[in-house]
C-alpha cells in the first residue's frame, strides 16, 4: 500500500482492478482512484494457474475434498433425519444412561476430528510440497518480469 501525493490509498496488488462499487471511492473522479494494472504480476499468475503442476494441485485438492465434504454431509444429515423421525430408535439405550442418539451425537464429533486429521494429513502428503515448489516458481517468474511477488 502506497500514498499518493493527494492523500489517497495506492494498492500494489496485481489483482486489484478498481474498487468494489461503493467502497473507498473518493470524492474526485473515478479514474483517479483505479491504480495502473500491472500486467507482469497478473501475467505471472495466470501462467501458473494454467501450468500442469497447478491444475493437479487442484486435482488431488479436489478429489479428497468433494468426497469427504458428501460423506461428511451425508453422515450428518443421517443423524438429523433419523433423530427427528426415529425418536425411538435414538432413545435405544446401549449401556446404563447411554443411548443411540448419544453415541450417533458424540460420532458426529469424532467425525469431525478424524476428518481434520485426514485432511492435515493429505495435504502433508499429496500437495504441500508441490504447492511450494509452485510458489517458489511463481515469486522466480515475478522477479524474472521485474515485478515483486
């Protein structure tokens, strides 16, 4: 971020355009607020979004997340749909005061943790370093064009 000689904010973010209608315009006309679009910095991330090495970050992203989300979901809306059309069912005691709807409750929580661990885990694995190595490419191809990454 930059001041301007008026006063007014520069942003140095390749990605920034103009400002979102309505927010931080000032007072002058609207053509002193947009910054000049630097086109090496957007040029640089564009390349790598469209490279190979991004696109199967992106798969091996997608391909844990769309099934453990449905699962997830699915699981879930199980729990509540049996719990509100099966009272009985839920209200089955298992062991002493315990009972299904209790253990279903308590595996929603345990679902919750499994699935951080697995997703920590995945991306430990399968991606982190492969986004990394982009990263490192992306800020050698912005000082390769004089931009900053």
């Amino acid at each position: 971020m930059q001041r301007s000689n008026s006063g007014d904010v520069r942003y140095d973010d390749p990605w920034y355009d103009a400002l979102a209608s309505g927010w931080g315009e000032s007072a002058g006309p609207a053509e002193a607020a947009v910054p000049a679009r630097r086109a090496d910095g957007a040029d640089v991330y564009l390349e790598v979004q469209r490279s190979a090495a991004f696109q199967e970050v992106r798969s091996r992203y997608r391909r844990f997340v769309v099934p453990a989300v449905a699962a997830f979901l699915i699981w879930y809306v199980a729990y509540v749909v049996t719990a509100t059309t099966a009272p009985g069912l839920m209200a089955r005691p298992v062991a002493g005061a315990v009972n299904l709807g209790m253990l279903a409750g308590l595996g929603q929580f345990l679902t919750t943790f499994l699935l951080t661990w697995a997703y920590v885990r995945h991306a430990r694995l399968r991606r982190d370093r492969a986004a990394l190595e982009l990263r490192w490419h992306a800020q050698e191809l912005a000082r390769g064009r004089g931009g900053a990454a």
